[in-house]
C-alpha cells in the first residue's frame, strides 16, 4: 500500500481532513477503515498546525517590525 500524498497547502489538508470528519462522524467505515482514516487525520492535523504556527510566527514578526519602524510619539506641549 502506498503512502498517502502529502498535501501541498493549508487548504488542501483542511479540506481533506474535513472529509475524514464528515467519514468518521457517519459513522459507516469499518473498524480498519477507520483507524486508518483517524492515522490520517492525525497527519493531516499535525501538517494544518505546522502551518498555522508558522503563520502566527510570522505576523508576530511583521507586527513587531512595523511597531519598531514607527516614528516616536511626540509629547503634546505644555502651551
């Protein structure tokens, strides 16, 4: 048996992960089916996180980055 394609973006694993959820929710796999399609899952919710994380570190950085090009805040004067 062949080992499953991993998927190439966020989308297509949260895609195919939905599928899995639709499947096991149903109910209606065989017991083996469904191990394998739960291992998949697993995968598929491993490979989604990695992305999401690595998402987050990256708009963490760009957030600090544009709070560090800003110009400083000006006192208003005391008139």
């Amino acid at each position: 048996m062949t080992e499953p394609e991993q998927p190439k973006t966020f989308e297509q694993a949260q895609a195919e992960l939905e599928e899995i959820v639709e499947r096991l929710e149903r109910g209606q796999a065989p017991l083996d089916e469904a191990l394998k399609l739960w291992e998949r899952g697993e995968e598929l919710y491993a490979f989604c996180k990695a992305k999401l994380d690595g998402a987050e570190g990256r708009v963490e950085e760009l957030a600090r980055r544009a709070e560090q090009s800003r110009p400083p805040e000006t006192a208003a004067s005391d008139g």
